[in-house]
C-alpha cells in the first residue's frame, strides 16, 4: 500500500517536471493543452504510449534533465521506504501432522510473540493437518509448499530429505536429532473398562473392536503397528509369534480412518469399537472431551514415538524467509516451548519438565525403535513397503469386509 502511494507521488512529480520543462522550453500553450490533455486521457485509458503527433514532442526534451529528476525521485523515494517502520507480515507455513492441532494453536501464539518481543517484527503462522503419510506425499508432489514440516516420524522427514527437498543433514541442524518431543500409543476404552483391557494381548480377544488409523497413511497407524510387533517381541517372543499376534489384532479392526483425528470421531463421537490405539496427547484430549465416558489404558510396554521436524530447503529461496523457519523450529526446544508441549500431552525432551508432570505422563516402558529395525527408515521397509509384514498378514476377517475395503481407499 505504502509502496503504491509513493509510486503515485513519483509519477506526478515526474509529470509535472515534463510538463514545466515543456513550457521552458517555449512550447506553444495549444501543445502544452494538449500534451496535458494527452497525460489526463492516458492515465485514465490506461495506454502506454502517446499518440503519434506527440512522439516527436516528447524527443525535443532534454533527456539528461528528465533522468536527473527521476534518480533524485527514486533516491528519495528509497531513503523514505527504508525509514517507514516495519508493518509488514512474514508467513510460515507448518505442514503436520493430525493430532497437533492443539499443540500449535498454542505454540504458534507463543512464537509470534516471542519473535515480535525480539526483533519488533510480525510473523503469522499458517498450518495444515493430516495423516503424517499423506502430509508428506502432498509436499512431495507440491500441494502443499511448506516452509516448516512437523511430521510423525523420522522416517517422513527423511522421504522429503531423499527426494532433494531437505538438506541430507537435516538431523543434525537442530537440537536432539531434530525431535523436539515424544510420544507413545496407548489405548482408549469406555467407561468402567466392560472389556478389560489391560495390555496388548487382549486386544486379540474374538469379541473386542478395535479402532485405530490407516498405516498406509498416518503416523498413527504404523506407530500401533510397531508398538503392537514390538510388545511380543521385547518380552521374548519370536517374529513368528509377532505376526501371528499382528494378524490376530487387525482380524478385529472395525474401521482404519486415514489419521488419528478421523480415528478418534470414529470412536468417540460415532461410538464405534471397544478400544482405541492412538497417541498419548490425542488419549488425553478424547479422554478429556468426553467428561467421564472414556479411561486411558497405559499398557505394560509400548513404543517411544519420536516426531521430527525440519525446514523444508527446497522451498525457502529468501534467506530472510530460512531465517524465520530456523527460529520458530528452535523455538520448539526451549523451556517455554517444552513446557507447553507437556501441557499439551507431549512428553518434553528435558528431563525435569517432564518430572513435573508425571501425573498426566506416567513413567512407563517404552522401547526404542532399534529394538525392532535398525532405524526408522528400515523399520518403514521392513513393515510397510509393498511386500513388507503389514502388507502380507492374513486379511481374512470376522467383521465382514468393511474394513479393508476402508483400508483400501485410505492408500
């Protein structure tokens, strides 16, 4: 807006120095008229060029003194701009994951506040949520050109990395391996636990329903996957025991939603299933909502989730813009951040804000990833590539074939 006012102000100066020049130069008043006439009916047709008899006319000014006016225009004009006080507004945008909506409506508040408190200047964060997966693939195919990505698992950061949008070494740019949290999969049941549901092998009782998000498409899905893969096998049982068990537990999936929040209505709004797999954060906030009608489960064991985040290099070309990115991602490390990410069900990277709220983030066992895949990224093509262990257990089912009929449309 600024900028166009004093593109306007520019322009008439430079008009009316022609139009003085002009009559210094004795032209006659009927040239003058009408050259002004021409300047009035060109502004408001909008034309580029003048008619043709005034081409000649406007050749006769001396050019030297024209350009001289217009660069002490510009000079004044950049002096003026760079003392204007700085209204403008810098935008991020955070492609996540689904269950953080709550976590970040409340950081992103923090942030910008914290950034205007430091350097005078105004950021607005924008952001979208969906199935880690699929979050993930619509940055790769550039529907979603995220500045900032907050994914559910190494292993999506690192499909951007491969495929040239974030630098190789993006782990080692920010603090603790570029994971600002953890998390963990518990289980939901309703009120008074009619089931009880205590640990992972009751999950695979005949008369159980279980609900829990699409592994093809949401971080979610593939966390309860390795939780329910590594609660047998970290407890000494043998893969051959673990892939029985996993096909046990999807024979009773009533529904595969393609993210945990589709997850979470399934279950508490439409009130479909006995038992809910689903992040810890997400456990409190159902929990939460629904006054009384839902418990949480923490299961002997489970999985130490551990949800990355990055700046996406491919699309931040300003140097201003990178700045920016690194800032609010660093911003997630520190004790303000971190204290809001326990408040929020998040379990916090620094130990003595975690002890603080050990009533809400109970100590339990959780297993490393390196406890059954080498990393992250083997774990994904060990249990989810085309011939991996979640695409070849049985799919034969007692609960009809909605199920994977859901599971097919959610790939």
């Amino acid at each position: 807006m600024v900028t166009g006012k004093l593109t306007g102000v520019i322009l008439t100066l430079i008009s009316t120095a022609v139009l003085r020049r002009i009559d210094r130069y004795d032209r006659t008043s009927l040239a003058c008229s009408k050259f002004e006439e021409y300047v009035v009916s060109a502004d408001e047709a909008h034309q580029e060029t003048p008619p043709v008899e005034w081409r000649a006319l406007l050749r006769q000014l001396p050019l030297l003194n024209i350009l001289g006016v217009v660069a002490v225009l510009v000079a004044a004009t950049l002096v003026v701009v760079k003392n204007l006080p700085d209204h403008s507004t810098d935008q991020l945008l955070n492609v996540s994951y689904d269950p953080t909506r709550e976590l970040y409506n409340v950081l992103d508040g923090t942030f910008t506040k914290h950034y205007k408190d430091k350097t005078g200047k105004t950021i607005e964060i924008k952001r979208t949520n969906g199935g880690s997966g699929r979050q993930a693939r619509s940055v790769l195919d550039g529907s979603q050109r995220a500045d900032v990505v907050s994914l559910a698992s190494v292993s999506d950061v690192d499909t951007l990395s491969l495929r040239g949008l974030i630098a190789p070494n993006w782990r080692q740019r920010l603090p603790n391996n570029s994971i600002p949290y953890t998390s963990t999969i518990v289980f939901v049941v309703r009120k008074g636990n009619p089931h009880g549901i205590h640990d992972w092998p009751d999950l695979a009782q005949e008369n159980v329903a279980v609900i829990t998000p699409n592994p093809r498409t949401s971080g979610n899905g593939q966390l309860s996957v390795l939780a329910a893969w590594g609660s047998v096998v970290t407890r000494g049982g043998t893969e051959a025991d673990a892939r029985a068990y996993l096909a046990s537990l999807f024979r009773n999936v009533a529904a595969l939603d393609s993210g945990a929040r589709g997850a979470t209505n399934t279950f508490s709004v439409q009130r479909l299933g006995d038992v809910h797999l689903t992040w810890e954060n997400e456990a409190i906030n159902e929990v939460d909502a629904n006054r009384g009608e839902l418990e949480i489960v923490y299961p002997p064991v489970s999985i130490r989730a551990e949800p990355a985040v990055a700046w996406v290099d491919a699309n931040l070309n300003d140097p201003k813009r990178t700045a920016i990115a690194k800032a609010y991602l660093e911003y997630l490390f520190t004790d303000e951040a971190q204290e809001v990410a326990a408040q929020r069900g998040y379990r916090p990277i620094k130990p003595e804000i975690l002890a603080r709220h050990s009533n809400t983030l109970p100590a339990i066992n959780l297993f490393p990833i390196t406890a059954i895949a080498s990393s992250w990224d083997d774990a994904r093509q060990k249990f989810f590539s085309d011939n991996g262990i979640y695409e070849t257990i049985p799919r034969s089912t007692n609960r009809g074939t909605t199920t994977f009929a859901s599971d097919r449309q959610g790939r």
